[in-house]
C-alpha cells in the first residue's frame, strides 16, 4: 500500500493601486479626470517533486484497484459459467 505524501502549495498575494491623473484644456473648459486603479496578484508556488510524487502514487493506486476489479469481474463471469 502506497502512502500519499501531502502537497504544499505556499500562496502569496500582493496588491498595487496606481492613479493616473489626465487633464484636458480648451480655450473655454478644463476637464480634469483621474482614474484609480487596483490589481491583484496571486502566485502559486508549489513543490514540483511532491506534486508529481502525489500523481505518480495516485495512477498506481488507481492501476492496482483497476486490476483488481477486472481479475474478480472475470472471475464472478467465470464462476457464473461455469455453473450454467
């Protein structure tokens, strides 16, 4: 039996606010428009060996299981013909 090593996955979320500040003038008005601006950054940064050791582990679990299915499917199959 395979035991599963746990995936550790630091995140790290940083934020920025820019404003940008625009004038407009014309012979008779003056437009001032400022936007303001947030963004958000999210960075994974996962350990690739782990990760890949917990898929690796995951497909052979999942292979074992599946031929054990199918050996005692064939097996009832057999069992059921040879009783008829």
């Amino acid at each position: 039996m395979a035991i599963l090593m746990p995936i550790f996955t630091i995140t790290t979320i940083s934020s920025s606010r820019s404003t940008t500040t625009t004038t407009t003038t014309t012979t008779t008005t003056t437009t001032t428009t400022t936007t303001t601006t947030r963004s958000i950054y999210v960075r994974n940064f996962s350990h690739q060996s782990v990760v890949l050791s917990a898929v690796t582990e995951l497909i052979l679990n999942f292979k074992e299981t599946s031929n054990l299915f199918y050996r005692t499917v064939l097996k009832i199959k057999e069992i059921i013909t040879n009783k008829c």
